[in-house]
C-alpha cells in the first residue's frame, strides 16, 4: 500500500517518470527473476549441507534432555 501512494505522489510530482518506473518495474523484475531462483536454489544445498552435518548430532540425541 506504502509503495502505491508513493506512486502516485511520484504521478502527481513528475508523471513522465511515474510512467517510466510503471513500465520499467516488470522489465526489471524478469531480469532479476532468474538471480532470484538461483538464490532459492543455492539457499536449499546450504539447508541440505547442514542437515547433513547436523545429522550425527540429533541422532545421537544431542541438545535435547
């Protein structure tokens, strides 16, 4: 909501660059879209690596008592 009413000070102030930032945001969020996906990915193998070290640690019950 934050975002829409700063628009629209943006399209009241200076409407050819509210226009320009309308139709350059989409363009913008494909192109990072796939650094995004990347992140999740890499994100997941680091979740997966500690699962993996931490594996002998909870099955030899430690932490909890």
């Amino acid at each position: 909501m934050l975002g829409f009413v700063l628009w629209l000070l943006l399209l009241v102030v200076c409407w050819p660059l509210a226009l320009l930032a309308l139709v350059l945001y989409p363009l913008a969020w494909l192109l990072l879209l796939p650094f995004r996906l990347i992140g999740i990915g890499v994100e997941g193998v680091f979740e997966l690596l500690r699962a993996i070290v931490m594996l002998p640690a909870r099955v030899l019950g430690g932490g909890r008592r």
